[in-house]
C-alpha cells in the first residue's frame, strides 16, 4: 500500500534534490514562506497538492471543515501561527474551505458521533447564519453550501481573537484571507467582503 507514497516521495526527490537543488538552499538558508494556510483534513483539498508548491512555500495547518475554534491558549493552532508569525515573517493567513466538505456535513446533518459533533459544533453559529440567509427556501444543497462558505468566515473571524494574529493586523504585517476551493468546478473562490467570487477563472 505505501509504495503510493514511495512512488511520490522519488518524483518530490528527483525535483527537489535534483538540478535545482532547492531542498539543499532551503537547508542552508532556512524557510521564509510567505503564506499560512489553514484547510480541510480532506485529501481532494490538500493544499500541499492543489497549488503544487515548491518546498518552503507555506506552514499548515489541518483541522475537519477549516474550523478554527476560538482563541484559547496551548493549542496547536495557537502555537504554529505565534510561530509563523512572529518569528518566521508570514504575511497571509489563508483560511481554505472547500465544497462537498464532509465535516460541514456532518454539523448540517448533525452527525451522531460524540466525538466528531463536539468539534463539528463549534461552528454552529455559522450553521445558524446560513439558515437565516436560506430563510427556509434553499435545497439541502444549498444550505451545505452557505455553512460552507459561512464556517470560512467565522474561522476568520475567531483568528482575529488570536494574539499573534492580532498584533500581526494592527501592525499591517499580516492578512487574513477566507478561501474556499470549489471542487466540482475546479475554481478557488475568495470572499471581497459582500460574497465569495472565483478568483481563477475555470
Ligand atoms: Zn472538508
């Protein structure tokens, strides 16, 4: 089974190590990645794969639906963007969601698993939101997909209760972008403000 893996790790191999040596500089300088990305554990919407990075590109970080809880100190979250920020330099903090999300599903659907709804729920909020925009007419569909969008946007907005975060805004060194990668259409959709609008054009 792993030899998928192997397979993989030969290509990364011959392009990082190969003519251009990038992995030999990156050890050398050290890492200066621009980008921080929160996104899905979902393997179709792994950052890693989706915007085929060179190494040292981006820290991530991985939790279901892009979910970030509210700020609360000693989580792992809390560390890697103190860590990213304050010491490596980040400048954007992407927050990518995607469609089709399993654990958005699952809050929508209310999941009967202890152990999954008590992470899932805290983006309940962002369910009840995207109810009262759906006012009772939307498909099911529909109303996955305004969580969807609405639990990138409550991440976004817990991340600004983060510390590091916050420092990083008010000091102008630091964005935080909510994305959400539509899957079905092929296209990467980013939030302006009023609505989400594809920022590639597939
Ligand atoms: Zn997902």
């Amino acid at each position: 089974m792993t030899h998928k893996l192997i397979e993989g790790f030969r290509k990364f191999h011959t392009e990082a190590y190969g003519e251009a040596d990038l992995m030999a500089r990156l050890v050398r300088e050290g890492q200066n990645p621009d980008f921080f990305i929160i996104s899905c554990i979902d393997s179709r919407s792994n950052p890693g794969t989706i915007f085929k990075p060179e190494p040292g590109t981006f820290f991530a970080h991985k939790a279901m639906g892009a979910i970030v809880r509210p700020y609360k100190q000693g989580t792992a979250l809390a560390a890697a963007l103190q860590f990213a920020l304050d010491y490596n330099g980040v400048k954007e903090i992407i927050i990518l969601g995607h469609t089709g999300c399993g654990a958005v599903r699952a809050l929508v659907e209310k999941l009967d698993d202890e152990e999954i709804s008590s992470f899932v729920d805290v983006a309940q909020k962002a369910l009840h939101t995207a109810e009262d925009c759906c006012n009772g007419v939307c498909t099911h569909d529909e109303l996955l997909r305004h969580t969807e969008e609405q639990i990138v946007l409550l991440s976004a907005e817990n991340l600004k209760g983060y510390p590091s975060v916050a420092r990083a805004l008010k000091e102008g060194r630091a964005s935080v972008r909510p994305w959400l990668f539509d899957m079905a259409n092929g296209n990467l959709l980013e939030h302006d403000g009023n609505e989400f609008k594809p920022i590639t054009d597939h």
